[in-house]
C-alpha cells in the first residue's frame, strides 16, 4: 500500500527526520498562505508529479493562490489530489537519494544511496549504491543517523520501503528530507491504525491502480485478472484491478463506478460472473450510474443469479449487454483506438 507523502513526513517528523515546514491544504476554503515563498505539491500516490505539473513554486501571493487553486482540480496522470502540501521553500546546497527496502530474494534489509538525487535519478542510474543494511558505515558518516531511523521506522510501521529524493542537504549542513515515498505491507493494515484511513480497505472492495486507461471491475480475483490479460491481448491497457467480492449489491458496484469516474476513467468493462452476487442488482447500480454519467462507456457482461432479470432491465434503458468476455474486451479496445 502506497502512503501519502504528508502522512510519510509526519511519521518522518515523529521519529526525527527533518523535514520543511509546512500544511496540507485539502479544499479551497482552506487556502491561506503561511508563509512565501512556498513549494505547493499535489497529494496523489502516482510517481513523476514534478514533470506531470503536480509541484509549483509560488513566489508571490498571486501565485499562491492561482497554483494552489490549479492543484486542487488537477488531476495527475489520472489521479485525483487527496490535497496539497505547501511547504516552505527550502535553500539547498546538494540533493542526494537515498531509499531503503525489503528484498525478498535477498531476505534482508536493502540500502540504495546516489550522490547525484532529484528528478533526474533515472539518468544516473550507473551512480547509485546499493548494499545490505549491516554494511551502511560505508556511506559518508553523516547519512548513519538518519538511515537507523530509517530501519527503526520500517520495522516499526511494517514499511517495505522508504524512499527520500531528493534528500537535501542545507547551507548549514542539516538533512532534510524534501520527499518521502512509503510503501506499507498490506498484510500488516489491520495492526497500523495511522494507515487504515488512507487503505483502500475503507472501500468495500479490493482496488490497485495501474498505468492504463481501461476500467475494470469483476467479481472475484480471478476473473478481474483474467479480464485484464485479454485487455492486455488485444492491445489495450489496464488502468486498474478492482475486485467487488462475493455478495456484491447495488451499493458497492455503484460507489465502484463513481470510484473509477472520480479517477478520470472514461471506458469501463465489466465482467460479472454472479454466484452469490445477483445480476440484477448490479444492473440497477449501472442504469444509475450511466442515466447520471452517459459520457463514460460501459461494456458489460453479466452471467449467473438473476442474469435474465438483469438482461431485461439493461434492455429497457438500451444499455448493451455482451454474452462473449472476448468479444466484448475486443470491442472496447478497438473503441479506444478510434
């Protein structure tokens, strides 16, 4: 599970990692400057924000509030901003990276450490270190301190990896962490109560954003994975896994739909296969959802209790129902290649 970077910087603060002052800002109501000049930052859980525009710089009060009015309706790479950040801009003498994850493989603790951080890490790929934790003494003395805090906060949180880029250095020579990027073990929500508000748990039903720009939602894993491969086969690209679960009702397809709308998904397919989920319950939940929503497309096929009731109430609002998964995922890709 991905965290929050206001949530990671708290937690950063908690344990003594310095960081820019700063507030989040999560409606326009809310919008006051503190102090200028500042470094407004959209709050989403997708990589890249700086070059997706989700960072701006303001100088002025002009500024301020025209960026932090910008960021609050601007969607990132399809995601929509849980808020921003503004924090205080900060004068920097270097950036450096440093990140620390769980290797599986490895069964250990896993440093990586580049003098060379920022936005442009990716292009000095070949200066990054990477070593096992017990070997950090050979890193520069000054980074020790922080890197134990770093081990202490991910077996304390059940973090599976911690990343800090870029981690400035000051004129006065403190580290601040300018970023924070958290991963959370899923299997360890329940018993980290900080986390669960942030959990896609609080929805009733299991969601995982991808890259794509194809909705979609099934009942049971593994029917949405399926359906995801042959999206993926004729040349489509999936923007999510969502699982509505066993027993699915009017409510909680409803508030999926919404869900996937509030992600600027515009083609949504639907593969239900309902056992102990009724047809006709989810058909009501899309004839609502499409009566108020008509500019999203929705392919969808429905199979099991209660399919000819939901065929019959489709029908009457002339919203097409596929028989063939195949032929319905290859519909929808060739509609999103025109």
């Amino acid at each position: 599970m991905k965290i929050y970077e206001f949530v990671g910087k708290q937690l950063f603060k908690e344990h003594g990692v310095k960081i820019p002052e700063g507030y989040l800002v999560t409606s326009k109501d809310e919008l006051t400057i503190k102090f200028l000049p500042a470094v407004l930052k959209s709050q989403v859980l997708v990589g890249g924000r700086m070059k997706a525009g989700g960072i701006l710089f303001a100088n002025n009060q002009r500024e301020f509030y025209d960026y932090g009015n910008i960021l609050l309706k601007k969607n990132i790479k399809g995601e929509k901003p849980y808020g921003i950040l503004i924090e205080k801009m900060i004068n920097i003498k270097r950036e450096y990276y440093l990140s620390m994850y769980i290797d599986k493989l490895e069964k250990d603790f896993m440093i990586l450490f580049s003098e060379y951080g920022g936005i442009n890490i990716e292009e000095n790929a070949d200066k990054v270190i990477k070593i096992n934790f017990d070997k950090y003494k050979v890193l520069p003395k000054k980074f020790h301190k922080i890197i134990l805090t770093l081990y202490k906060l991910m077996k304390e949180k059940d973090l599976t990896l911690i990343e800090i880029n870029p981690l400035a250095e000051t004129l006065n020579g403190d580290l601040i962490a300018l970023d924070a990027v958290l991963h959370l073990d899923d299997n360890s929500i329940f018993r980290q109560k900080w986390a669960k508000q942030f959990s896609s748990e609080t929805q009733p039903f299991h969601f995982v954003k991808l890259n794509g720009d194809i909705g979609i939602i099934g009942c049971g894993a593994g029917i949405v994975m399926a359906t995801m491969d042959a999206v993926t086969f004729y040349g489509g690209k999936p923007a999510n896994f969502l699982d509505l679960g066993g027993g699915a009702d009017t409510k909680t397809t409803t508030l999926a739909l919404e869900y996937l709308k509030n992600l600027s998904i515009n083609k949504i397919i639907m593969n239900i296969f309902g056992g102990i989920t009724k047809c006709d319950e989810i058909a009501q939940a899309i004839v609502r959802f499409k009566q108020k929503n008509p500019q999203i497309s929705l392919y969808v096929r429905l199979t099991g209790t209660n399919e000819e009731i939901a065929k019959q109430i489709l029908k009457k609002y002339n919203i097409e129902l596929f028989s063939d998964m195949y032929e319905m995922i290859e519909c929808a890709v060739k509609e999103e290649k025109k």
